[in-house]
C-alpha cells in the first residue's frame, strides 16, 4: 500500500465505529502513564508509527483470511480460544471489554461490559463482541508475529535531574495499533462489500 493510500485510509471517517480513529490517538498518547517522558517533537511521530504498523498488520490479516469479518473464525483459525465471561469488569475508574492471556493463547470478553459498551454505540452485541475481539487479536499479533509496540519507543523508567535509570516502552502506542487495526479491517470489510 502506498503512502498515499496509507495517508486516505488513516483519515476515512468511519462514524459506525467507536473505538477512536487516528485524529483521537495522540489524545490516546497522552492518558499514558509516561506521557510526560516523551519530548513533544516525538509524539507526533510515534502515534504515527503506531497507527501504521496497526493499519499494516490489518491489511495482512485481510488477505491471509480473504476478508473474513468473523474474528471468532479468524480468533480459531489462529489457535486462540474465545471464553465468554458474563460481567461487567469494573476496576477503578476503568471498565474492561476484554483481554488477552498470552501464554493461555485465550482471549476473554466481558459480556455484560460489552453490551453497555454496545447499547452505547447503537451496535448489536454480536458485532460488538467482534470488534472488540479484532482490538484484542491485534495483542496477540504483538505477542506472536509483530512483537510489542509498546516497545518501539522507549523512554527513561526514572529520571533524577542529569540521572536517567532504566527503559520502559509505551502502553498507549500498543492500544494505538489495536484501534488502527480495528479500524482498517472494519474499512477493508466495508470497501469489499
């Protein structure tokens, strides 16, 4: 794909999914933890890397599966297990749709989170149960195939004036390549249509 097409893809606006696009995903950026550790002539720069190698990574698993839209078929196909759990995971201030157990190769959704979540977005839960699944299997992909994107840019673990101690990557860079996978995959699906 050129980067032009790249460029397009990254800006369609696509106001039937609600997970956030790439004009929300320096917002995204700056909920981490180590925001403030980033030089502000990188951020730019790294969501982009982010969303790009997301965008990439769909584009792939678009044409290795044939367009497939069931990420449960996709999820099987790939040796991953899909449990169900009837919840509604609340810790904090945060509620969870979902999760990925690398070394369980399974993938839990929280059913009763993702119908508020779908009720919300006027989505059936049967198409919210798959795109939250799609932002999940991109974990996998990380943790399988990519490796991590968090990883990509490390910052400093600690600072102490002149004193830099240890690295550590960025969460939010991993959650900015699962929205652009979701995002890009939903597209393909829609243009293919």
């Amino acid at each position: 794909m050129s980067e032009a097409q790249q460029a397009a893809r990254r800006n369609m606006p696509d106001y039937t999914l609600p997970f956030p696009g790439f004009d929300l995903a320096g917002k995204e950026l700056s909920y981490d933890y180590c925001y403030g550790k980033i030089p502000p002539e990188d951020r730019s720069r790294i969501v982009k890397m982010a969303w790009d190698r997301g965008t990439a990574a769909a584009a792939d698993i678009f044409k290795k599966y044939d367009g497939e839209g069931d990420f449960f078929i996709i999820a099987g196909r790939s040796g991953l297990s899909c449990e169900e759990v009837d919840k509604d995971y609340v810790m904090g201030n945060f509620r969870y749709f979902s999760d990925y157990l690398s070394g369980r190769k399974r993938i839990r959704l929280y059913i009763r989170s993702i119908a508020l979540w779908a009720e919300q977005n006027k989505l059936d839960e049967l198409t919210a149960r798959n795109l939250i699944l799609s932002h999940e299997y991109y974990h996998f992909l990380e943790c399988t195939v990519l490796g991590l994107t968090s990883r990509l840019y490390q910052v400093p673990m600690l600072i102490a004036g002149p004193l830099k101690i240890g690295r550590t990557g960025i969460r939010a860079l991993s959650e900015i390549g699962a929205h652009a996978f979701a995002h890009t995959y939903h597209n393909l699906r829609r243009e293919g249509a």
